[in-house]
C-alpha cells in the first residue's frame, strides 16, 4: 500500500483537497488527520471492517478501545442508548475541543469500536481540518492517535509517516498539532462520573459543570506493569520511545544534580545519552555524546505538552542508547497530563529528594 500525503491549510482547509480523504474513509479506507490535540489515525466507525484494518494498521491490541469523532453533539444520539443529561452542559462548555466522554453505548456501534465494552468514547474535535473532514466524510470516525501502538503519539505528519507510511491509505499534513497530549477522557457511563485519562481539560474545569466529577484512582501513581488498570486500554507501558527512558522526579535542583552524576555515569561508560530539560535548567557543560533538548519553560505546561512527544521521538531518530527526562511540576492539567505521559514511558523513576511534582 501507498501512502498518499494531501497538504491543507490547518485554519482554512479546502474542501476540494479533503475531498479524496473524506471518500476514502466513507469507503471504508484509513486517513490519519490533525486534531487539536494530536494526529488521529481515522476509520469509518459504523464499518466492522475498516475498525479492524485500523487496528491492524496500528499493530494496537483487540481489547483496547477507540473514540468515535464526531462533527456536532446531535450526532451523539445515534451512538448511545441514553444521553445523560449533563452532556449538554458539557458540549456548551467544552466541545469542539479536548474532552471526551464515555457513555453507555447503541447497538450501532460495532462491538471493535469499544473492544467489547458497553460504553463508546465520543469526542468532538475542534481542529478545522478535523471538523471539515468528519463533516464531509458523513460517518462516524473512530480514530486513535495515529501512532504504532505504545508509541509516543504523533504531533507532527512526519511522526505519523515514521510509524504508519505503507500502512494507511492516506495522511492530511495541517501541521503541528496545537496542544500535543491526547484529550481528557471523562467516564459518564459508570456512576461516579470519573477521569480515566489526563489532558488539556482539568478537574476543576468540569467540576464547575459537574460538582462530582472525580479523578481515576490511579491518576497520580507511578506506572507499574503489575497495578491494576483503572480501564481497558489505559495500559501502564505507553506513549514510548523506543529508546529506554528514566524519569527523575523531585525538586528540580535535586533532580539536575542526580542527573549529571547519571549522565556522567553513562557517558564514561561510552553510551550515548539524550537529556530532556526546562529552558531554565543548568546543565553542565555537556560533554560529547550527549544530546540536550529543552522543552520550554518547566512551569508553562503548555510549551512543554506541545513539544514532548516531538523530543522523545527525536532522541530515537539521533539514535541514544538512554533517554533522561527530568519531571515537571504536575501543577494544572496538562502538568498531569505530562506526568502521567512520562510516567508511562518510562523504565524507571528516580526520585530525587522530596517530591515536589506530586499534587
Ligand atoms: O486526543 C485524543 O483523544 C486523540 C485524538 C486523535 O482524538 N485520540 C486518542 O485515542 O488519544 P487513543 O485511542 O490513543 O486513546 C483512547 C483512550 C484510551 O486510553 C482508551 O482506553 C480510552 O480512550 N477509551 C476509548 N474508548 C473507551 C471506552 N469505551 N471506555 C473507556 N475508555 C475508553
Ligand atoms: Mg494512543
């Protein structure tokens, strides 16, 4: 299979450009395509066929479940067996854009789109060339991010080609990606309305909706392959470089100093190290070998969201034996977001002194 590659403006999308894309998923092809958050790899979600080639395509696993994007909130109907209330109050405040929910599921949705759950995970995105595509399409569109599974996700057309070239009919290049970590995940289906997943909208923001929103009870823990998973598909092991990766958390000036010693360590061991940091980190003279990406001021969680899944898929392509990330102030949402991302991808934690990134 080719993969062919359509460019479009990413506030102003021709119609006529997405044309062909919007065929291609209507038919029952795959078309990955920029959200606000991060590049989804798209499938016609009422079509048991195409779901599977897109798991397929992504070599992701049968029990874990995928989001059906939609183009406005009366396109929910048809997907769910009751609508809760509170939807509408959520849709005002935070649709299009990076929330999304699950809710109990119609028999209209294929038992692949939500591997066999009883509830579907709907999302309405806000990017334009998102929006203009669902609309033309016409359909449903289910679609993870665009990444070969526990990958980090892609930002970028080129992350999506890096995995995905030759496996997908189609990508739609808009460009960067605004926030750079997947949407907040609210579980609506189940009692006690709950975040499963952390992204660009916090706790605090749906509370102001829905008083009892809480967090997933494993939102703040370290990853470990053995703890128990608050859902399907909330996998510990994720969002990875291939290249292995050691999160050091704790109190930055703690954190620079365990770092150097390690990246000394390792250096005059002959390995190659990449070391992902704040602008204002110290680094210390770097010596040969090592590669120093800085993702932002460590405070502006947006800066660093938006650039983290681009460094650590550099650091694989500069080709380092070890990726060293120091942790970020887990202080807003996307801060948990990033927390939780790094927290996945990593090998190991070091934790450097008092932990001053934990809520
Ligand atoms: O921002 C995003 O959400 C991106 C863009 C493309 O929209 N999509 C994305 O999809 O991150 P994916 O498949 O990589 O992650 C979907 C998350 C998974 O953690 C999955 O477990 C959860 O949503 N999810 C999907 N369906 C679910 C369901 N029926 N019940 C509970 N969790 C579900
Ligand atoms: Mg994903």
């Amino acid at each position: 299979m080719t993969t062919t590659v359509i460019r479009v403006d990413p506030t102003h999308p021709d119609p006529a450009a997405l044309a062909p894309a919007a065929q291609c998923l209507a038919r029952g092809g795959l078309v990955a395509f920029p959200t606000e958050t991060v590049y989804g790899l798209g499938a016609h979600a009422l079509d048991p066929e195409a779901v599977m080639r897109l798991f397929a395509a992504k070599a992701r696993p049968a029990n874990d479940p995928v989001i059906v994007h939609l183009a406005t909130l009366k396109d929910v109907v048809a997907l769910v067996s009751w609508l809760p209330s509170v939807v509408t109050a959520l849709a005002e405040r935070f649709w299009p854009g990076p929330l999304t929910l699950v809710l109990p599921k119609s028999a209209a949705v294929p038992v692949q789109v939500t591997a066999g759950l009883d509830a579907v995970a709907v999302r309405i995105p806000a990017h334009p060339v998102a929006q203009a595509l669902i609309r033309l399409a016409g359909v449903p569109v289910a679609a993870p991010s665009a990444n070969l599974f526990s990958r980090p996700s892609p930002t970028l057309a080129a992350h999506v080609l890096e995995d995905l070239d030759g496996r997908i009919d189609l990508l739609v290049d808009g460009g960067a990606t605004r926030v750079g970590v997947e949407s907040t995940v609210l579980d609506l289906a189940h009692g006690v309305p709950t975040v499963l997943r952390w992204g660009a909208v916090s706790l605090e923001e749906l509370r102001r909706v829905l008083p009892d929103a809480r967090a997933g009870v494993n939102h703040a823990r370290p990853a470990s392959e053995t703890a128990p998973q608050p859902a399907p598909g909330m996998l510990a092991k994720h969002y990875s470089p291939r290249t292995p990766l050691v999160l050091y958390e704790g109190a930055p000036d703690a954190v620079m100093r365990r770092l150097a010693t390690d990246v000394e360590f390792e250096v005059s061991a002959g390995r190659r190290v990449g070391v992902v940091v704040a602008d204002e980190d110290t680094v210390r003279a770097a010596p040969a070998g090592v590669r120093l990406v800085r993702l932002g001021p460590g405070h502006d969680s947006g800066a660093v969201a938006h650039e983290l899944f681009a460094a650590l898929r550099g650091l694989d392509i500069a080709g380092v034996d070890v990726i060293m990330v120091r942790g970020f102030p887990a202080t807003d949402a996307l801060g948990l977001a990033i927390q939780d991302r790094l927290r996945r991808a990593a090998v190991r934690i070091v934790t450097c002194e008092h932990d001053l990134t934990s809520p």
